[in-house]
C-alpha cells in the first residue's frame, strides 16, 4: 500500500522559509494569503500489513523530529 | 599522563581533520579516528568528539540519519556513563536529534548560511568543558552553518537556563536561535553541543586562539579524573 506521511512545522515555530514563500508570494500580487508553512511529504510503498502502530514509530523515531514537528499519516489501500 | 581521544567521522564529515588536528595540538596526542558504521567504539575512552560538516547531506534533517547510524548507540550509551562528548556545529545537530541535548536546530532565521567569526558570552564556567574561561568573557569563534537556528519550547527553555546549562550564548545572535543560545550542556555536564568551531580557534595563524581553552579546560579534566 502507499503511504503518504506528511510532515509540518508545529503551530508556533517560525518557519522563515514559508514567510519568504509569503513575501514573494505578495510580490507577485497575490492577495489574501494569510500566511505560508512549507512541510514536507515522505511517500512511502509498504507492505499491506505494516501496523498503524508501526507507521507511528517510523514517524516518531525518525521521519519527522516532534520537538519541532507534527506528523499526519494517510494511507491509500492497494 | 594518558587519555584515549576519539572523533567520529561520518559520511560528509568535513571537519573531523581539523578536529583532529586541535586535539593533537593541545594535548599533544592524537586522537583516534571512528568511522560511522562501525557498531562499537574503542575501548576505554576519555573524551568523543562529534565534528563539524554535513553528514549524510543533510538528508531529512541535518543530522538526522548520523543520529541513527550504528556508532550512535555506543556514543548514546558512552555518555550515559559519564564519558564527556562534544559536538560541534552538525556534531550539536547530531547530539539533539539523538536526544542527548534537547531541542532542535532549525534553519537560519535570515534564511542564509552564516560564514564569520562572531562573538559569544561564556555564561557556564563550572563545567569540564568551560572551566578556563571567566563568567561573562567574551570570546570569537567562527561559525559556518545553514541550521543553527536553537529552539525548544517555553517550558525546556526555562529548566535548562534554571539549571546553567547554557555554556555559551551569541552576543548578538545571527541565527534567530532562541535566547540567543550557542552552546548547551546536558543534565550531567558531561555532553556540550555548540554551532561555532572551537577547532578553528586554536592557533595564531586561524586569526584567533580563544578555543583553545575549551580543549584544554577539557584535557585538563580528563587528565585529572
């Protein structure tokens, strides 16, 4: 199954390459964009039978560092 | 007297030579040289050495994958007891994605990376690490890096300033780190993480010797302990 394992700055923490994006963003006349966080998405081919609860260490342990960052799971059935 | 001295080179390690070559140059010994993948560390040693560079290309995060390798869980179990081990600039990255120092070290809040000498306030000289210099001394060290933006939450903040584990801070901070803070030192005083190169200060020729008594406040321990 694919899993797609998405990885974002918590709520709080500065994220001065999102706010860069966000300047340049209004440089190019866009308006109303509130604000601009840049994550990223680790996609993964597993085995269908990998545990949530497995899913959850690998994030834990290493896909994503949860001093500064949140991890959202979504996993796409074969 | 005799120490046994190590630093850990990992895939991308640019500054371990230099490092190298510091330790040798105070103590007038040198130090053994660890690869990544090996699973276990020399026997009986004094003093691990993280150094500078960007293991693994920064991949995922900057020291991230370096945090996992093999060599890792020795250095994790050496500090535990008792065994001090520095790192320096991706070596502070390191340390924190192993959890030996809390917090993380994100990009550079102006975005840039960060090439110059600059000037830090020691603010610890109780530890093994920071015993030569004075409370409140100035001192420049160069530092090179694109992560050394410090943060933690409120609340670590709070307990590691409470408990004087900040060994250095930036006079002026040119990296947005949190409470201007360069340098760390864990619970136990024996681990010290920091961004600038004390390596890169040690003989007249690199434009400045104040990290020389950081390595030798070190050696000075070991060879007493």
């Amino acid at each position: 199954m694919k899993v797609r394992v998405f990885v974002n700055l918590k709520p709080g923490v500065l994220d001065p390459q999102g706010r860069a994006v966000h300047h340049a963003l209004e440089g190019l006349g866009f308006a109303g964009v509130e604000d601009v966080r840049i994550g990223r998405m680790i996609e993964l081919d597993a085995a269908d039978d990998t545990t949530d609860e497995a899913l959850d260490t690998m994030c834990r342990q290493l896909l994503a560092n949860t001093v500064i960052e949140n991890y959202r799971i979504e996993k796409e059935p074969a | 007297m005799s120490f046994r001295t190590a630093v850990i080179t990992f895939p991308g390690s640019n500054c371990d030579r230099d490092m190298a070559v510091a330790l040798k140059t105070v103590s007038g010994q040198a130090p053994l040289r660890v690869w990544h993948g090996d699973a276990e560390l020399p026997e009986s040693l004094d003093f691990i050495v993280l150094p500078g560079g960007f293991s693994y290309g920064d991949y995922l995060r900057s020291g991230a994958m370096a945090a996992r390798s093999p060599i890792m869980r020795a250095v994790i179990a050496a500090a535990g007891r008792g065994v001090p081990v520095l790192g320096v600039c991706n070596g502070f990255q390191v340390l924190t994605e192993a959890g030996l120092l809390p917090g993380a070290l994100m990009r550079n809040a102006g975005q840039t990376f960060i090439c110059r000498t600059v000037a830090l306030t020691v603010e610890n000289t109780q530890s093994l690490f920071t015993a030569g210099y004075d409370a409140g001394q100035t001192i420049n060290i160069p530092v090179a890096h694109h992560d050394g933006n410090y943060f933690a939450d409120d609340d670590t903040l709070d307990r590691i300033e409470g408990d004087g584990r900040v060994a250095f801070r930036y006079a002026d901070n040119c990296n947005g780190s949190r409470r201007d803070i360069a340098g760390l030192l864990n619970a136990a005083g024996n681990v010290l993480g920091m961004m600038p190169h004390p390596e890169r200060a040690v003989e007249p020729a690199h434009g400045g010797t104040d990290g020389r008594a950081l390595f030798e406040s070190a050696i000075k321990a070991l060879a007493t302990a």
